[in-house]
C-alpha cells in the first residue's frame, strides 16, 4: 500500500484522531500544573482555578460517561452512569467550596455542604468498580471476592491508622472541635481506603470488554484517590490552599475519566474490539499476582503492626482488631481456596481422563509436533491406521513420514499457515502421502493447528477415498467397454494439442474411423458378439498409435485418434505420413476378428482432418466427420482426406433437404405414371406410379436426388404415403372413367412395416376408393437386411388375401433376392434396369438375364423389364421369355390426360411385331432414357 493509500485508510485516520486527542489531553493537564505550578499570577485567579476549575472538569468528567451510557455501553452502562453521577458529586462539591472562597470570600466551614458532597464522590465509584468486574460464577468465588476486598481495605487501614490516622482524632480533640469535624477527618481516609482496594481488586478481575476503557477508568480513579490520600494528610491539610499543585492530581483525574469512555474506544477499534496482542502474554503475570493478593495483603498488615512496635508505641486496639479480621479472613479464604482446589483437581483428572480417552479411541490419529518438526506425541490410533506403533513414531521427524513428492508442497503450506495471523486463518487443512508400516503410501487428510508454537495434526486415512475418486474420474473419462478415452477425454486431448506449444504445428491430425458392417455383425451373431468385437477393435487400436497419441471411442462403432505432430515443416511429406498411418490402421482394423468359434470381418472408413491456424477442436473434429462420411459414401473400406468442398456439401445437402420439406408441406409434388407395355401384343397391362417435384418454374424433376441429400427418413415417409394415396386415388377414379388398368406403386419393405397411416390400412385405403381387386401391384424395392423376413411374408401374405399382386423389384442386384423369391409371395419379377441397359452390348449380362427369366418361367411369375429403352432391348427380351416391358422404347412417365389419351388407344408399337394401324405413343416430358431416371435438379 503507497503511503497516501495508509494514510487515508480508515485504521490511520482513527489512530491519528486518537493521538491528536491524547496529546490535546496531555497539553491541557500540563498547562494547569504549570499554572498551579507558578501560582497562576494572582490569588484571585489561583482560588478561581482551583475551585471553579475542578468543577468544571468534574462536570465534563460527568457529562462525557453519561453521553457514553446513553450511546450504549451494554452491559457496562451502569458502571459509566455511576461513574458520571460520582463526578457530578464531585464537581458541586467543588462548585460550593469555589461559593465560599470566590464569591463570599470566606472560608469554608467544617463541616459544609462540600463536605457532604464529596463524601458522595467515593459510593456511586466503588459501585461502579463493582460492576466493572468479573462477576464470579460460585457463591464461593462470591466471598473470595469480598474478603479479597476486606483483606486490601484492612491491610491498607492497618497502616494507615498506624501512621496518621491513630493521631487524627486526638489531635481532633486537643484542639476543641467537635465530634463531626474528627468522624469527617476519618471518613476521607477510610472512604479513600475502600476505593484504593476496589480499584486493587478490580485490576486483576476486570472484564476482557472494552479493556483499554475499563484501563483508563481505573487510571483516572487512582488518580484521584491519590490526591485525596494526600490531601488527607495532617502535615498537607494545614497548608493546603485552593489553586496548589494538588489541584493538577484531581483535575487530570476529571478530564482522563471524561476521555476514558471515547479516547480508547477511538484508538483501538471500538468498544469490543480485540484485545490487544500483548494482553494474552501479560495474563499470566496478572494471574499471579491475583493469586499472590491476600498473602500481599498481610503481609501489609503485619507492617502496620510492626512499625507500632519498632516505634515503641502500645499497639492501638484498632489495629489489633484488624489485624485479627484480617487474619482471619485470610484463613477463610484459604480454606475456601483449599476446597475449590480439590474440587478443580477432581474435575480436571475428571476431564483429562475423558479427553485422553477421546483421543484414544478416535479413529483418526493425532499427533503433536515441535515447532523443529519432531514429533512429540502421536495417539495408539496410529497403529490401526499407518500400520506403526505410537512409540516408534514419537520423536521422529515429520519429514520422515511423507513422500517426498508431496513433501515441498507441504512445507510451503505450513510457512504460510504459520506466517499468517491466528485469527484470520486458526487452522488449515493438507492432504499428503504417508508411509506405512507395510512400505506402502497412504494418502491421508490432515487438520492442522498451531500448538505452543508447533503444531498439531488431526489425520485420517483417505486412501480408499482417493481411489474411488479416481476411479470415477477415470469412468467419467473413459469408454466402460474398452477403456478407452471417451469423446469427452477426447475433446479435451484436442484442445489440449491445439492449445498447447505446436498449437500451429500443421501435423497435428484428428482420424475418425467407422467400422463398415458392424451392424450386421450385431444382427447376425448377437450384441454380445459385437461387443467382443469393439473390444477387440478398440485394443488394436490402441496398440497401433504411437504413446504420445491418443486412440478413443466416442460411441456406437465409431473410434478416433489423435496423431500430434512433430513440427515438420514439409506439409506433404507429413499429410503422406498420417495418411499412412489411417492405412495402416484400416488394415489393421479390416484383419479377421476371432469371436468365440466364428470368424467376424468388417472394414474401416476413416476420415482425416489436419489442424489449421486458430481452428477449434470442434471444428477439427467435425472436419474429420465429414471426411469419413465421404470415405462411407465412396465405397467404405478406405480413408478420405478433408477438403473445404466436404463443408460446402454439407451445406447444399441441407439447404436441399429444406427444399423437400417445403415442397412436401407446399403440396409441390405431382404423380405421374409410366405404361408397362406386354411385349407380344403393345397392350397397355399395367401403369407404374412415378412421383415429380413441381419446380417454380413449373417444370418437373425426379425427387431423388433431394431424397438421398436430405438422409430424412421422414421426409422420405412422406413422401411415400402421399404418392401411395394419390395412385390409389387415381386409379379408382380411372376405372369409373372407363379405364381399368392396375397401377404399381413402389415402395420399399420397411415402408410395409410401417404401422403409420397410410401403410398400416391399405385395406382401408382400397376399401375407401373402391378400388377393384387385382388393379394394385406393390413392388417391393429392395431387401433391407434390417428388415425381418418372417415380419416381410406375413405382411405380404395378408395384403395378397385383399387381391393386391406382389412384385419384387430390382431382381437381379439385391444380395438377397434368390431368398426373397424362396420366402415371400411373389406374382411378378421385374429386372433391374442394370441387367436391362447391357443385354444387347454384354454377353455375360445376357446370360444372367436369360437364366433369370428362365427361373421366373419356371416357378410360373409373369416378368417386368425395366428400362427398356431400344427397339433392340425389346427384342432380345421378347427372345429370352420375359412377358412386359417399361421405358422410353414404349413411352416415358404421363400425366394423368395423356395416360387417358394412350390408354383408349390401347396399345403401342412393338419392334418385329406387324402393327394393323399406327398407334400415337403420345406426348411425354423430355426425360433422361430410362422410367427411373433423373432428370437435372435447378441450382440452389
């Protein structure tokens, strides 16, 4: 703190106020002795001073401790109210003897009114001094108190009446005064007497409230009773006048006891505040000298009556009457001492037995240690927790028992707890390995506070604590299946490396790797299999990064690593070297895994991220994402390095699937259909539904590329029921036109499954728009593995009861369509278009055709080609065997007035068969060749 800062800081401001107004103090009694010192320059001014001075600083005395008791002094205010009523005693006192001496310019008479009130001065004083004292808890600490107070008062009157005041009254009566002048003679001294010891007594039983206060009070009063002592005496009395130096004594007194309630308070920090630091190492000088206090007391008694004697003077009755009190209560109160220390004995033993059986018994273990380090004491618990006996530790150094890892940072952490003010901080709390009796290191939570100028540990044993804290940061860190990090450990390893020294080191890369066919594998042989197998996976992993990489699984079948960089500079020579790596880990990851009696294979996509200036871990990330889902989309099984153009993907793949929603909920979808023609005849069979986006031009695209882009298989959902509806719909209102015709919807076989409205009421859906039996097909579009066949037959099965037919589509492509033929119920194969577009060009193809619609001959189902595009198609399917055709050799998809139109003309022309008239293909949207192509999306 700068110098300007400590002295406008509030602590300065009050010690200074406190020191101007000492010196003020200090100044004022020091000009009234110099005054009374020189006489004060006339007679006049010296009795005006004398008299009228003290009342008016007896008087301020009495105004300052009222204030105060008004302000609030707590339970001391009646002290301070005494003490303001014992000042105004005084101060009119001196007010009626200034009467006599100033204003009448007599003497005063004895006895006066002054008198009176000046006797008043010491009652309201001794009670106050009463109630500034520690109130005992006992009756007997109740008469201790009062013969502690009659042991000073005797002794005091003892010598007193052995020096002065056994010749007071004598000389009283010598002189022919009467009895109240000799009994007002005694009553200063003996009232001064009870005073002095009040105030003796007081000193070494004051209360800890307010101290500096209580200090200054009991100041200003011994002051004064000084002054009335000397007064008193018969040498002084005869020559005293008002204005003398005696004066100085009672007016410092006033003006202290008038400064006693604020001054103090000021200077060191309020009423209650603290004690000060020196009050706790003068305790036990002022405990002595309490206890030493009756034996001091006669011991002055018996001086009083020995100087009697030495003077060879009868030794009065007075003194041998007290000097028997004395005696006598001194031996009370020894007796009373005597049973109060055997009955603190007994109590003590009582609680120092207690106390060590606590200690003892506690579980935790407590040590004493000297302010060297060397430990004094350490409680039995010691052997059940450390493993140690007590004795083998005691006398031991601290240091000894710690590790020495943990042993600097506790040595740091006891400076400072020591260093540091008692009351700010009385204990602090350290947590170290300790060793055990066995050699291991416990780890053990310490309570420690200071003692005698060492220390003092409570200890226990957290060992058990530590470990299970450990082990549930590690769960919390850590894969339960793999233990390896977990995406949260993961995370933090990234900003970590990012953060860290080669924060700009461009080697740094993230991998992200996805195990292609894990969910068959779950499927097939079981989760529990699958589990095996990511355990499996996760260790080969771990041990093909190197040790200062990090392999993680953030969930599901997805893993990743960390590969930190090694501050090449070459960037394509480092993206060549992770680029083996991600190699060499989906090598190692597409390696057979041995589970149980099987042998599992899957594959890995792994996509790399490299780190870039100020990018952030979840952008790193995210980087890496989309990199393995473009390794996914390539083919799986290999490894694919970012580039920006993924992000703009991303981009455009949501910008298009919130196209589709629009288009969906704008009602933007129009239903087309394509004929299927019979290749012996040209008769129209059947029409395929085929769904078109709308666009805001009003020209109309396929929705599949949209489709794929979005990835929502709500959307997808979406759009299937509504192009289900719309063909049902169509088609009922076409047979009452007059145009019988079935119509195929395609749909693929979760969609079958699917209990939601329209899929779960296909009957209610026919039964709503009448639609004839036999007039729709459904053609299953592919064989989802996820899919259950039993679920599939049964579905198909009920839906065939209802007259609809049944086709499998893209026969020929799917991995399971020889079982789909085996198990479900099918009326019609229709051929993939890939088997269609090379039968002419591919003998290899033709064969397969060929043997395909041998089998559908066989089993006796009628067959569909699509994509028949070439006159030259037709013929070579016709040749194989296969009944229909669909594409542009026929006509491309129709609108609902054109499909009218074909279908009252009721054939198209067939490539090698004589047609009697010419049919109109009729017009169609220019389309790419084939029923299913797509036509171009418009730029987003």
């Amino acid at each position: 703190m700068s110098a300007l800062a400590a002295l406008l800081s509030p602590r300065s401001a009050s010690g200074s106020a406190g020191m101007r107004s000492r010196l003020l103090l200090g100044a004022v009694c020091a000009g009234y002795s110099v005054g009374a010192a020189v006489g004060w320059g006339s007679p006049r001014l010296a009795l005006v001073m004398g008299d009228f001075g003290l009342a008016v600083a007896a008087l301020i005395a009495a105004v300052s401790c009222f204030l105060y008791a008004r302000a609030g002094a707590g339970r001391m205010r009646p002290a301070w109210l005494l003490f303001s009523l014992s000042s105004l005693m005084a101060a009119c006192g001196n007010a009626v003897w200034g009467w006599y001496e100033v204003v009448r310019g007599v003497p005063v008479p004895t006895p006066s009114l002054a008198d009176l009130f000046f006797l008043c001065f010491a009652p309201p004083a001794i009670v106050g001094l009463l109630v500034l004292a520690k109130r005992p808890v006992t009756r007997a600490g109740w008469v201790c108190l009062a013969l502690d107070a009659w042991l000073i008062g005797g002794s005091l009157l003892t010598l007193a009446w052995s020096l002065a005041l056994a010749h007071t009254a004598p000389m009283a009566g010598l002189q022919g005064a009467s009895v109240a002048p000799a009994a007002l003679s005694l009553a200063y001294p003996l009232l001064d007497i009870v005073l002095v010891s009040m105030v003796l007594a007081l000193h070494f039983r004051r209360s800890g409230v307010n101290r500096s206060a209580v200090n200054t009070a009991i100041a200003a009063l011994a002051l004064t009773v000084l002054s009335d002592a000397v007064f008193t005496s018969p040498l002084l009395r005869s020559t005293y006048h008002s204005g003398d130096l005696l004066d100085a004594g009672w007016f410092a007194g006033s003006l202290l006891l008038a400064y006693a309630p604020w001054g103090p308070r000021n200077a060191a920090g309020g009423a209650d505040g603290p004690a000060l630091p020196g009050a706790t190492a003068s305790r036990p000088i002022a405990g002595s000298l309490a206890a030493l206090t009756p034996y001091l007391a006669a011991a002055v008694c018996t001086l009083g009556i020995l100087h009697s004697v030495v003077q060879g003077r009868r030794v009065d009755r007075v003194v041998v009457l007290t000097g028997c009190a004395v005696v006598l209560a001194l031996v009370v109160r020894q007796g009373i001492m005597l049973l109060d220390n055997i009955s603190l004995t007994q109590e003590l033993a009582q609680k120092e037995n207690h106390f060590r059986s606590l200690v003892q018994g506690s579980s935790d273990v407590i040590m004493i240690a000297a302010p060297d380090g060397t430990l004094r004491y350490v409680s039995p618990a010691a052997a059940g927790v450390y493993g140690r006996d007590a004795e083998d530790l005691v006398g031991s150094a601290l240091s000894s028992i710690i590790h020495p890892e943990d042993l600097g940072r506790v040595v740091h952490e006891l400076r400072r707890f020591l260093a540091a003010p008692p009351r700010e901080q009385p204990t602090t709390r350290i947590e170290c390995r300790f060793r055990s009796g066995d050699g291991d290191w416990l780890n053990v939570e310490s309570t420690v506070n200071r003692h005698q100028g060492g220390l003092l540990l409570n200890s226990r044993d957290v060992t058990e604590r530590v470990r299970l804290q450990a082990q549930l940061q590690h769960n919390a860190e850590h894969d339960p299946l793999t233990d390896l990090p977990n995406r949260a450990l993961f995370t933090a390893r990234v900003r970590q490396a990012l953060d860290g020294r080669r924060s700009c080191d461009p080697g740094t890369a993230v991998l992200f790797i996805d195990l292609d066919g894990f969910k068959a594998v779950n499927d097939t042989i079981g989760h529990q299999a699958g589990d095996e197998l990511l355990v499996q996976a996760g260790r080969r992993l771990q041990e093909s990064v190197r040790a200062g990489d990090t392999a993680a699984r953030l969930g599901g079948d997805e893993f990743a690593a960390l590969i930190i960089g090694d501050g090449a500079h070459d960037q394509g020579a480092r993206e060549y070297q992770v680029h083996e790596i991600a190699e060499r880990l989906r090598l190692t990851l597409s390696q057979p895994y041995r589970i149980g009696p099987s042998e599992v294979r899957v594959a890995a996509s792994i996509g790399v991220a490299f780190a870039e200036p100020a990018i952030s871990p979840t952008d790193l990330m995210r980087n890496a994402d989309l990199a393995m889902y473009r390794a996914k989309a390539g083919g799986k099984d290999r490894v694919e390095l970012y580039a920006p153009q993924m992000q703009a993907d991303v981009v455009r793949r949501s910008e298009l699937a919130a196209r589709l929603r629009t288009a969906l909920r704008e009602g933007e979808f129009a239903l087309l259909h394509q004929p299927v023609v019979h290749l012996a005849s040209g008769s129209v069979a059947a029409v395929a539904a085929q769904a078109r986006w709308r666009s805001a031009q009003g020209i109309l695209f396929t929705p599949a590329e949209f489709l794929r882009v979005a990835d929502d298989d709500d959307r997808t959902a979406e759009l299937g029921r509504w192009l289900l509806q719309e063909a049902v719909a169509q088609a009922a209102e076409r047979a009452r036109a007059g145009h019988p015709v079935s119509v195929s919807v395609r749909l693929s076989a979760a969609r079958l499954l699917d209990t939601a409205p329209p899929f779960g009421s296909i009957e209610a859906l026919l039964t709503r728009h009448g639609l004839p039996s036999g007039a729709l097909m459904i053609e299953v579009a592919d064989s989802d593995p996820r899919v259950s066949f039993d679920a599939l037959e049964q579905r198909l099965v009920a839906l065939r009861r209802l007259g609809v037919r049944i086709a499998l589509d893209g026969f020929g492509s799917g991995f399971a369509a020889i079982n789909a033929l085996r198990r479900l119920p099918i009326d019609v194969l229709k051929l993939d278009r890939n088997l269609v577009e090379g039968v002419v060009e591919s003998a290899r193809l033709h064969k397969i055709t060929s043997g395909l619609l041998r089998i559908a001959c066989d089993l006796g189902l009628q067959s569909v080609a699509d994509g028949v595009d070439i006159p030259e198609q037709v013929l070579a399917l016709r040749a194989m065997g296969c009944t229909h055709g669909q594409g542009m050799a026929f006509s491309g998809p129709l609108d609902e007035y054109r499909l009218r139109r074909a279908l009252v003309r009721g054939e198209f022309p067939v490539p090698g068969v004589p047609s009697p008239r010419p049919v109109m293909a009729g017009g169609s949207i220019p389309l790419l060749a084939g029923s299913h192509a797509e036509t171009p999306v418009p730029p987003t």
